[in-house]
C-alpha cells in the first residue's frame, strides 16, 4: 500500500477500534466504575487490562486457536456460562463498592472524616485490581470471545469486512456504511489505536463529571452493577438453554 492508502487504513482501523470499545457493556462497567471511585489512572489501568485480552485474543487467532473454537459450540457455551457467573460477582462487588462511596459520602457530610468524592481516590498508583477484574471479565466476555473467533479470525484474512454489522443489534441503520479491506497490518494498529484512545479518554471525561457531581460515583458503581448483573443473568441464561437444547 502507498502512504495515502496506510493512513487511511490506519484511520478506519481506528473507527474500527472505537466502535467496538465505545457501546455500553461490561468493559465499559468497569472502566467506569474504577474511574470514578478510584481516579483516571485506574480507569485507563481497567481498560489497558480488557485490552490485553483483545492481545491475547489477537494472538490466539494468529496461532489458529480462534477458528478451532468456532467449531466448537460446547465449548463456547461452557466458556459463556461461566463469564455469566463472574460477571455476576462482580456485580455484587460493583454493588459493595456504590455502598461504601455512598456510606463515606454520607460522613462527610455530617463531620466524620472519611468521605471522599469521585475521583479523589486514583492520586496514587492503582494497585491493579481494576486491571486484573477487567482482563478477566473481557476473557470470559462472549461477546469478545465471538468477535475473535469470527470477526477478528477475518481480519487476518485478505478480504472486507463490514464495521458497524458487528455492534449490538447489527448496527442497524448504519450497517453497510463502513466497510474496509483486511489482512492490513495498518488496520490491526488502527483497531487497538482506536481502542486505546477510546480507554484514556473515556475515564477522563467520566473522572471531570465526577467532579462535579458529589452523588455520580455511587450512581456509577451502582448502574455498574446493573450492568454487569443483567449481562451476568443473561450469558448464564444462553449458556444454560444451549447446552440443554
């Protein structure tokens, strides 16, 4: 490819890459809980640990792994019940920690020390806990699992694939809007470019709101438990009805 072709490859990669990181789902819980409780740094360290497994994923399907477990639809069931039963604990966890932020809000608010507001926590190095949660929901994650052993296997493979078919509900009206060529290194380093971008800027924005809204941080780590429990409830649900279909 010329100059003027890589950049552009390098530019839809990266649309590429923010169309999968951007739609609300259990990454994003997490990246938003740990931003908003514990600061930026621990929301980009969430994100860098999701994104890891899309690495592992990535590199899982150069070595052929991927399109084995394509075939395999035991294994993927099994592989989508048990990210139903994480994601299910930590919801649970999600839901501890909203309690906790709003228990330490509440005594500030009545002179006891302790209280903090979203944000203030993340002033030191993050201990990693964010990052460990959110490599292990993402590789447990079906929806991460199914992109990479379909859509991501493809993206090795000289052809086109259609970016915006592959979000939650086939991306409706803009489905056939964004289709690129692959088997480009220039894509792949636009996809995981577009992700990183998505995992610094999105707990930057979350972590300035916060910081002027003294109950967003309870409300965030409860909608991410929410979150985590309906996707919990309903890959559990799917793993359940296909193996006993």
């Amino acid at each position: 490819m010329d100059v003027a072709t890589t950049i552009a490859t390098l530019v839809v990669g990266a649309v590429f890459g923010l169309a999968l990181a951007a739609p609300p789902g259990p990454m994003n819980a997490v990246i938003a809980e740990e931003s908003v409780l514990r600061g930026w740094l621990a929301g980009v360290t969430a994100g860098l640990g999701a994104m890891s497994a899309d690495f592992l994923f990535f590199v899982l399907s150069l070595a052929g792994v991927a399109a084995v477990l394509r075939d395999a639809a035991t294994a993927r069931a099994v592989m989508v019940g048990f990210g139903g039963l994480i994601m299910l604990y930590f919801a649970y966890d999600a839901a501890q920690e909203g309690q906790a932020v709003l228990a330490a809000g509440e005594d500030a608010t009545s002179g006891e020390s302790g209280g903090f507001t979203a944000g203030e926590t993340g002033d030191g190095l993050p201990d990693g806990r964010g990052f460990r949660k959110a490599f292990v929901l993402a590789l447990t994650n079906p929806y991460q699992i199914l992109f990479w052993v379909t859509v991501g296997v493809g993206l090795l493979e000289p052809g086109t694939v259609d970016v915006f078919s592959h979000l939650p509900g086939g991306g409706g009206p803009l489905a056939g809007t964004l289709v690129v060529n692959t088997g480009s290194a220039a894509l792949l380093a636009g996809l995981f470019g577009g992700i990183g971008v998505w995992i610094v800027g999105f707990p930057a924005l979350l972590v300035g709101v916060g910081r002027r809204v003294d109950t967003f941080a309870p409300a965030v780590a409860a909608l991410s438990a929410v979150v985590l429990a309906g996707f919990g409830v309903t890959f559990c649900w799917t793993a359940t009805t296909t193996l006993l279909g």
